[in-house]
C-alpha cells in the first residue's frame, strides 16, 4: 500500500493538472504575450472566454460558449482517463480507454466543444477500423440460421468492447453453451474473434502535439512505482498520438511526474525525465533549461505552440524557474499559445510538489472556481481508495 504522504502528492498532481488547464482557457490559444499581458496585467486565470481578447489575428478563439471554471479539450482528455480507470476497478485498460475516448468525443458522445486533429483522426480511424471489423465478422460463412448467426454476432461484437484474449474466448464459450448446435456456434464465434482481432492494435494519430501527454496525470498518479506504469503510458499515448517521437516526450513526462509523486524535488524529477529521453530530445532539452530568460521569454524561443517539441521544454523550463503553484501557472499563461497544453503536465507537476493551500499550493480559491469540483475531488478520491484496497 502506498504511504499517506504519496497518496497526498498523487491526489494533488491530479488536481493540479484539471486547475491548471481551467484557469489557462480564458487565454487559451492566444498568441500575443503583450495582448494577454495587457488584458489581465495581475491575475490572468479563470478569464472568462471572449472572442474579443483575440481580435486582431493575435489567435484562435476556440472555446465560445464555455465558461471560467471548465476545461479545454485537454482537460476533458485528463477526465477521460481518470474516468476510465474508475469504471474498470482502478485499472488500466487500453481497450476500455479507447472505448471511453471515443464514447466522450465521438458522435453522441458527452463533449460539446472543439475537437482538435489528433482527436478527429484518432476517431476517423476507429471508425473506420470498426466498420472494417464489421464487414470482416459480416463475412464469416455459417452454415447454420441466419437469425442464430445474427445473435452470435451481435453478442461477440458486444462482447470484444469489454474482453480480451482468453476472458474473451470463456465468453465466447459461454454465449454459444445453451444454443441449438452449440459446437457450430461456438465454432462461428472463434472464427468472428480472429476477424475482429486483424484490426491494428492502436487507432492513434500519426500526430505528435500535446495531447498525447493530457491523458497521463490520473494514470501516472495511479502507477507511480508500479513496474509496469511505462508500458501503460506509452500505450495511453499511443492510443491518440501513435508515434515514436510522442511516446519519447511521453516518457519524459511520465517520469517527471513520477518522481514527483515519489517525493524527489524538481531538479531530480527534471533529471528522471531527461534520462528517459531519446538522445536528441536530452540535448534540446538541456539547451533549454540552461537558458536564464522567463517563462514567456523562453517559451517564445522554443515555440508557443502545440507540438510535443515546444511544450515540453517550457514546461520543464517554467518547473525550474518557479517556486509556487501560482507563479508556474501564471507564467505558463503568460507564455502565451498553447498554454492548456502545457497546463496539464505542468499543473500536475506543481499540484504534486506544493499541495494544496498555504503560500505555495493551489489556492482554495482557485479550487472552488472548477466546474463540479465537489464530484471531480470524489472521484479522485474513489480512484486512489481503489489503489489502497489493492
């Protein structure tokens, strides 16, 4: 069982990333460090989104019709994930995650907001991989009736959405017992789940911009120490940004974060994360944090925009440069562009090093302006109550 005092730290990061992406939105996308300045000189968080913040092409308003308090795209990718491991007792499941990524974003789906690319290509493809499994079962031969047939297939179909490998052969074996020509039947059914299983193992994007990293705070928080939480992160990450460019700053984040929750202060955190670079990623990112510019400064130099190759050096530069969870979110915001992007990671980072309250925590005040907060903190606490029972 984890300590009380990583719990803690593992419940802050993820509190963090949800704060921090919220009051980042009223901002969001803005790409005039002097409009943002000049907008909200003392305290630009939970600005509430206007479309007139952003005349004069100084960005994208992406966001019309939320209010302060809710999230991003990123931070509804943060909920997701937090929400697929609660529904599946606390685990990880990258058939699960996907299903919940696409029943949240996709057609019908809960999200009413901007869709950013790698989410459309991710659903495009599962789509289209799904359609394709359908035609693939569909022309299965079955000697036997047509309406059995239909029945087999409908429950095999339902079936491959919640198990896998052998769980999901017992299912199979369990569908077919009671039927009429049950050994025809269950035949039928292992020929559908070997059609069903041609289907590529990730749907992701070929995409390597933030959003591969805003799923990672609750799955991190979950497994921080456990050996098996890399695979977990690279498969999360490759669910919506399928390459290997974006599980490399993948990692970096997940072993930052992962030494955070551990108790190791920024400058090992920072370390670990380095070391789980690709060799040209450590180089650029180590030129980066020599700088002795500010956050917007920096930031500016690197990139304010999506990509993985951008945010992240700013985000490890903002860590190094700050001491409160207040002056790293400002400063992000401050930086202009993609702040929400690099709101997630950062927001968990500093949740899980300064906590919550007192003069370097996330502020009670900014706490109380998240959209349900009391039924987010319950839900948190439900995920980190099924790590204990564990």
């Amino acid at each position: 069982m984890p300590e009380p005092v990583v719990l803690s730290r593992a419940k802050n990061a993820i509190l963090g990333a949800f704060v921090a992406d919220a009051a980042a939105l009223g901002f969001h996308w803005l790409y005039s460090q002097t409009r943002i300045l000049q907008l909200a000189p003392e305290q630009p968080e939970f600005r509430e989104p206007d479309e007139a913040d952003f005349t004069g092409n100084v960005g994208y308003f992406a966001h019309p019709g939320k209010r302060a308090g809710a999230f991003s795209q990123y931070g509804e990718q943060c909920w997701v994930m937090l929400h697929s491991l609660l529904d599946n007792s606390g685990q990880y499941n990258k058939d699960r995650y996907q299903d919940a990524f696409r029943d949240h974003f996709g057609y019908g789906g809960k999200f009413s907001g901007y869709i950013d690319r790698p989410t459309r290509e991710t659903l495009d493809t599962i789509y289209h991989s799904e359609h394709e499994a359908l035609a693939r079962a569909n022309a299965v031969p079955f000697a036997g009736d047509a309406k059995q047939k239909t029945t087999v297939l409908i429950k095999i179909l339902a079936a491959a959405r919640r198990f896998q490998g052998d769980r999901l052969e017992q299912e199979a074996v369990y569908i077919t017992n009671a039927m009429p020509a049950s050994e025809a039947c269950l035949g039928y059914a292992r020929a559908v789940i070997q059609a069903l299983q041609a289907t590529a193992e990730f749907q992701g994007a070929e995409d390597e911009q933030l959003p591969a990293v805003s799923k990672l705070p609750a799955l991190i928080a979950r497994y921080a120490g456990d050996p098996d939480m890399a695979g977990y992160a690279e498969s999360a990450i490759r669910v919506t940004n399928n390459t290997p460019r974006a599980v490399d700053f993948g990692m970096i984040c997940t072993q930052l974060l992962a030494a955070i929750i551990a108790g190791k202060d920024v400058n090992k955190a920072i370390t670990a994360g380095l070391e789980a670079a690709s060799g040209t990623q450590r180089r650029k990112l180590e030129t980066a944090l020599a700088d002795n510019g500010s956050v917007p400064e920096l930031t500016r130099q690197v990139g304010m925009h999506c990509d993985l190759g951008a945010g992240v050096p700013s985000i490890l530069f903002n860590l190094k440069s700050t001491s409160s969870y207040v002056d790293a979110i400002r400063a992000n915001i401050y930086a202009g562009g993609d702040n929400c992007g690099r709101a997630i990671i950062l927001g968990a980072a500093c949740g899980a090093l300064y906590g919550v309250g007192g003069e370097c925590g996330i502020p009670q005040a900014w706490l109380a302006r998240l959209e349900n907060r009391a039924g987010l903190t319950a839900d948190i606490d439900s995920l980190l109550a099924s790590v204990i029972a564990q």
